[in-house]
C-alpha cells in the first residue's frame, strides 16, 4: 500500500518509539508520587516538557499535555469562552475536532460568525480600518451539506441579522441587508456555495474595531484559526488577528513539526498539537497556554499540571512525542524541500496523464503551502468512488479529514472555497510524509490515472 494519507497520521518514528518504551520500562512510577520511582518520573516528563517548549517557542509552564489535538481543542474552546452569551469568530474550514464544539457552544448560547475564505482556501485578513475583515452570518439552522450550509451545519443564525457590507471596486462600501431569497451558488445553483448567503459576489459583514461602528470586539470572546488547513494545505494568517486585544486559538495539529512554529512569536493566547502527526506516538499532544491566561478546565479531580488537565500523565508518551518533534525540527527544511518536488512531480504526472485536474488551495511551492499536502480534483468522477477504486488499487488517500471520513457528504472545507460542483464533489486530499519516496509518487501517479480513467469512463 502506497501511503498517501499522511495528514490522517504518520508512521511511528523508530527512535521516539524506542524513548517511550526505555522510559516506560525505566521509570514506570507515577509523576505525583514522592518517593523515588515518582521522582524519576517525574524528571523524564519534566524534561519532555522543556523540550517541547524550547522547539516550540514557549516556556515549559505554558506547555499542558493532552491525549491529542481533540482534547487540546476542546480545553482552549471551553476553557477561553466562558459562560454566554458572547460572539465566537471563527472559519468554516476548521477541522471538526474545533467545528464540533463550536457547536455545542453554540447550543450552550453563544452566537457565532463566519470570517470568509478566498479561492485559494485562506481566510481574508482584518485591516486597521475594517476590524477582522469579511465575515458571513451564521446559516439558518437545518440548511446543511446537500441542503445545507458544509463546515457551518447546524450553526443558527441570529433573530436580527447583522448589516452586510459588500467593499466595492475603486474603493467605499455598500450597505446590504441579507436578502431571504433562495441562496445561489457559482455556475447557477447552490451547488458549492450551498449554505452561504451568496449572489453572484458573496456579501461579507465587517467588524469595526472596538468603540466605533455598529458592532464592536468588546462582545467577541474567542477567535479560533487554524495554522494550517488539513485538506487543501493552506496556511492561515493567524497573526494578522492577534492584534485586536481578544484570545485567538489556533489548532496546529497538521503545522507542528511540517513549518516552523513559535508559539511566542504568534501571539496566541493557546495553540493545540498532536503527536502523532509528525511521527509521534498516538495518544499524546499538548496545548500550549500563554501565561497569565485564565483557562477553565473540562475535568476536575487532581492537582496534575496546575489543575488544567488532571489525571496521572503519560509520561512514555510524552517524551516518545519530544523525540519525535526534536527530529522533525531538525530535519524539516530538507524534508519540505524533498516533499515540495514531490508533490509537483505527482500533479504534473496527472496533469499530463488524465486533464482536467484542478487544484484546491495553493500550488506546490507557494509560499502559504504546506509541504505535505495536494487536494486535487478529477472533474467527471466521484470522490467516494474514486477513493474505494485506489484502495483496491494499493494508493491510500482520502476525502477529507480521517474524522470525517464516515461521511459521504462533499468536503466542507472545498465547499467554503466555493468552487464549482463537479470539482466539489471530485476532490481527493494527498498528503506526504517523510517516508514518502520518488519511487511511491510515479507508482502511485499510474495507479491514480487508471482510477481516474475509469472513473470517467474513459
């Protein structure tokens, strides 16, 4: 089987997995306890701790382990929220271990807005004089993915919707209010706009900066971005929204360990990682906490790491993740160069071999890209047809996030950049890792053509 599923996890790291099982077989003694065998423990943990902290830009205080990017998520949305009502800003590319708490804590009765995502599937910035810069009211409850709305289903509109305002060309604004009307998408239908309140240019709201204009930040408890979008690659301008004095999440679980990340430099109030995206074992990630927040912890019962995330820590786990996070930074800039080739040489097979294939997201080599990632579509064919015809033909790949993957739905993440149906309903995600080789991507590139021509029925 040809491995081109590597943003779902990556193969164990034989050296992180060698320092869990030595550190387990060493000093198996609870962190917590005092007496020698706790107090080995301990240190090994401590040291995992200082060490992700110091490859990630943070101080070991502010760095609290977790079982994975889920919990981690969680913890920051739950924990920086508080109790309603309030506004959560966030995009409708996240990955569902931050969409679905977005919408219990909607339920719970926070009120949330969409920032709006341009073609290439990154989100538009804020400007000094237009606050965060376009977003779209949430979609009326019910109006999900094939009749519905994609990353936001579920997601209820406020009783008074909010005054659009659209930037016109050559510079000024206009004023809208939404229009109850059937929604359109691009080429006639909702097809890929299906859910977003469109015409033929989508209207965007825009939030003032605190203390002019109709709405202000004063309401807006929590912004949340992801570093790095999981299916197209994209990444996102984070610390273009940390500037607006509110706590701003971001999930970094496909960033860390593929592009440098400094949690200090970011500005982030807390930022999520999992091990076992960059060779790690499963089981084990972390969030880091900027210090001074005041975070709400999900579970009660002990005193274990300041009472944040009780409960007797991994400690194998946690340094099987430092050693693994230690390589990857060491070796990153040659293995995103190497991956980089690799993922141009793949599209220009297919390009060459089976057109039209369109890209979601940035090119290879674009400088907002991750170097793992290619989402492509094969317009003529079905995604979840196409993806059962690779497995049986040895290419593993997917249709979205592996948390999704039950799903027969289109992916929600290409459904935001609003592209047209049949690429919609046609795009694959491949993704790289370091075990990638030249040898894999030409096997894989012939294995995919035949799939795709059979798929058309070529």
């Amino acid at each position: 089987m040809i491995d081109l599923d590597q943003n779902a996890t990556t193969p164990v790291l034989p050296e992180a997995e060698e320092a869990r099982r030595r550190v387990e077989e060493e000093a198996p003694g609870n962190p917590s306890s005092s007496h020698a065998r706790g107090r080995a423990a301990r240190r090994h943990l401590e040291d995992a701790r200082e060490k992700v902290a110091s490859l990630l830009g943070a101080s070991p205080e502010e760095v609290v382990f977790t079982s994975g990017a889920t919990e981690a998520n969680n913890l920051a949305l739950f924990g920086l929220c508080g109790l309603p009502p309030g506004r959560i800003v966030a995009a409708p590319i996240e990955h569902p271990c931050v969409i679905e708490p977005l919408k219990q804590l909607e339920k719970l009765g926070f009120s949330m807005e969409w920032l709006s995502v341009d073609a290439r599937g990154i989100v538009l910035t804020p400007s000094p004089s237009k606050g965060v810069g376009p977003l779209s009211p949430s979609p009326s409850k019910g109006e999900g993915r094939g009749g519905g709305d994609g990353a936001a289903d579920g997601f209820t509109a406020s009783a008074a919707p909010p005054t659009l305002t659209l930037p016109l060309p050559g510079g000024g604004d206009k004023t809208l209010s939404p229009s109850p009307s059937k929604r359109e998408g691009r080429g006639g239908g909702d097809g890929a706009a299906d859910g977003l309140l469109a015409s033929a240019v989508p209207p965007t709201l825009t939030l003032p900066l605190s203390g002019g204009g109709k709405k202000s930040w004063e309401s807006v408890r929590l912004l949340t971005l992801q570093l790095a979008n999981h299916e197209t690659g994209a990444i996102q301008p984070v610390r273009s929204f940390v500037e607006f004095g509110i706590p701003v999440h971001t999930d970094a679980a496909q960033a860390v360990g593929k592009i440098p990340v400094n949690f200090r430099e970011l500005g982030v109030t807390t930022l999520s990682l999992s091990a076992h995206k960059f060779r790690g074992p499963k089981g084990v990630g972390a969030l880091l906490v900027k210090s001074g927040t005041k975070l709400r912890p999900l579970a009660f019962g002990g005193h274990q790491q300041r009472g944040l995330r009780p409960g007797t820590e991994p400690v194998g786990l946690a340094v099987g993740m430092a050693v693994a996070l230690e390589h990857a930074v060491r070796t990153m800039a040659e293995t995103a160069e190497r991956l980089t080739r690799l993922r141009r040489r793949l599209l220009e097979q297919l390009r060459r071999k089976v057109p039209p294939v369109v890209v979601n997201g940035p090119l290879p080599g674009d400088a907002d890209s991750l170097p793992t990632t290619l989402n492509l579509s094969f317009p003529g064919c079905r995604a979840d047809l196409l993806l059962m015809a690779l497995d049986l033909a040895g290419v593993a790949c997917s249709t979205g996030s592996a948390c999704s993957s039950g799903s027969l739905l289109p992916s929600p993440v290409i459904a935001a950049i609003r592209v047209p149906d049949d690429v919609l309903r046609s795009a694959m995600r491949f993704s790289f890792g370091e075990t990638t080789t030249e040898a894999e991507i030409d096997e894989a590139g012939t294995r995919i053509a035949a799939c795709v021509r059979t798929g058309r029925g070529v």
